[in-house]
C-alpha cells in the first residue's frame, strides 16, 4: 500500500466516508422538506414539512426531527406531531430557546430547508391507553406547546364519537402566547356531528388577571375553578386527563390531580397520562 492509500485525508477516502455516514444516516432519518412557517410570537412558530408514505403515527405521538450540520452529528430533538393522523403533511409547533442547540438554529427555519425525521414515531400519550374507566370525560391540559399532541388528538374524528365531554385547558403566560386558537374554535364543527362529544375550550392567561381564567392549572383544580368553567367534574369514575408541557405544572397538576382521588394512567387502568417536554 502506498501513502496516498493510508492517508485518511485522500479526498476519495473522505468522499467515502461521507457517503456511508450518509448512507447510515438515511437507514434511521428520511430527509423532508419544509414546506411552510407560521410565526405566532417572537418565541413560538409552527412549521409544515412533506409527511413520508412510511410516516404512520397515532394521534399524541411524537417525531424526532434532526438538523444536519456540516461536518458534525445531526442535532435531534423530540417534537409532537400537531397535525391529524390522516393529514398529507406533517405540522410541529416550536418554542424558541434563545441558547437552545436546537430551536435557536431552527428559528431561522425557511420553506424549502430540509429537515431529518426519525422514520417512526414514539410516545403513549394516546387514548389506545385507556381501557378503565371507560371513555366519557377527557380533559387535556396543556401548557405552551404542550398543546401541540392535543391538537392532533382533536383532529382524530374517533374522539369525537368515543367521549360524551372533552375539555381543553391550554395555559399560556401573555395574550400573544395563545396560538391555534381559531383552529381549536372550528374543530367542534369539523369533527363534531349532534351525537358528539360536547367540547369546551378554556385559555388559561396566567400574567393576564382580567382573562377568565388566569390562574396557574393546579390551582384551579385544587379551588374547583377548572371545573366550574368546565361544567363538569373530576372524579375517578369517568375522567380521563392528560397533561402535557413543562414538567413543573404537570407535577403539580399530577398531584392536585391524585388529592382528588385521580390515580395515575398504568396498563390501561386509571385515570392520568402525561408527557414532559423537559
Ligand atoms: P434544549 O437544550 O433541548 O432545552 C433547553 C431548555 O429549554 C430546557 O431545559 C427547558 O428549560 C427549555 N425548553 C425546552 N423545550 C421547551 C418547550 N417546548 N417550551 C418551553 N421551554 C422549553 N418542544 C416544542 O417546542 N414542541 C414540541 O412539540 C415538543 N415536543 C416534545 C415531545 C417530547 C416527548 C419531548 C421529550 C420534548 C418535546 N419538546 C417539544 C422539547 C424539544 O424536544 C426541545 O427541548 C426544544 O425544541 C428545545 O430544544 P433546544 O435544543 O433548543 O433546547
């Protein structure tokens, strides 16, 4: 063998060995093109990008979505899906960090830049967990972008027909934090028939003190306040309740939620399910 052969700097070699981490790369990720961004706020957007044939998921599962950078590992992070399961594209609804590995390179998202998307989808934040009690009241609890695999179970039309109430609590710290909220307000229409789930919608403003609700999600299950706006109780009989988002709330909610009697969601029985984005 020569030198020239040996030398890990040949550019043969190195093409080489770019196309087989490529090669590697594309076994676990296909590559999607974005194909819209949607800026609610300073820190919040959503974007579109194309859904591979081989993308199956249950609604309030999540991707993992990469970032390839020239010359090291993709950046990864875990996203829920918002859009419908049956829906030809995919929609992710994204925080921006300011010194986030991620979301700081992903703010500058634009159509046309591509995105990897792991080739399954994980997560059990879906109602196939559910078998007691039986389906009647669900109530999805969100804060921020923890709405987003609510959004997607919202645009299932199956739950519309299984549940006889569906709640939706979506907390936010300011007015201009509150996306997807004409979305939410068509989805009774959309999805909803006169044998359907009632739904109720409630925002949650928790720096705002005249929104209607304004207080923090365990505070208003201890005090009774998500209830009455809601027009129904929480009780271990007939709630099913997933929370989803900063892991701060949904330890305190988890625990506001079992001092009502609520029992956490194991092996189909009992009554809370709930995701952690952090
Ligand atoms: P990171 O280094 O990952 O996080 C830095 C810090 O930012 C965290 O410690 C936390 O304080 C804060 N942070 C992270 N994510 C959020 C967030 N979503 N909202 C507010 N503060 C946050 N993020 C989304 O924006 N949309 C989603 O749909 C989403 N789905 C997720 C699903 C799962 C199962 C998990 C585990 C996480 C999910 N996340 C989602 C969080 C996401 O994976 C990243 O953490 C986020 O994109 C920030 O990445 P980063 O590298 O910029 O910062």
């Amino acid at each position: 063998m020569n030198d020239q052969t040996l030398s890990p700097a040949s550019p043969i070699d190195l093409a080489l060995d770019t196309d087989s981490v490529t090669d590697k790369l594309l076994e676990k990720y296909s590559r999607e093109t974005v194909l819209s961004v949607r800026r609610w706020s300073a820190n919040l957007f959503s974007f579109v990008m194309t859904r591979p044939a081989h993308f199956r998921f249950t609604a309030g599962q999540f991707a993992r979505i990469g970032l390839e950078i020239a010359g090291e590992a993709p950046i990864v992070r875990a996203y829920s899906v918002v859009s419908s399961p049956f829906a030809e594209t995919l929609e992710f609804f994204s925080i921006v960090v300011p010194d986030g590995a991620f979301t700081s390179r992903l703010n500058s998202l634009k159509a046309g830049d591509q995105l990897l998307l792991e080739r399954i989808p994980y997560g059990y934040l879906t109602l196939a967990r559910y078998q007691e009690p039986v389906p009647q009241d669900l109530w999805l609890l969100a804060t921020g972008t923890g709405l987003a695999p609510f959004l997607s179970i919202l645009q299932d039309f199956s739950v519309w027909s299984s549940y006889r109430n569906i709640v939706l609590a979506y907390s936010v710290r300011s007015d201009d934090e509150l996306a997807y909220v004409d979305e939410i307000n068509s989805y009774p229409e959309i999805f909803a028939d006169h044998n359907s789930a009632a739904f109720k919608f409630l925002p949650i403003i928790t720096r705002n003190p005249n929104a209607a609700l304004h207080a923090r999600l365990p505070v208003l299950i201890g005090n009774g306040g998500l209830e009455r706006a809601a027009g129904i109780p929480l009780n271990p009989y007939s709630s099913h309740v997933m929370l989803c988002g900063n892991p701060q709330m949904v330890d305190d909610t988890r625990n506001a939620l079992k001092a009502r009697g609520l029992t956490m969601n194991r092996r189909g029985v009992g009554n809370i399910a709930v995701e952690n984005y952090w």
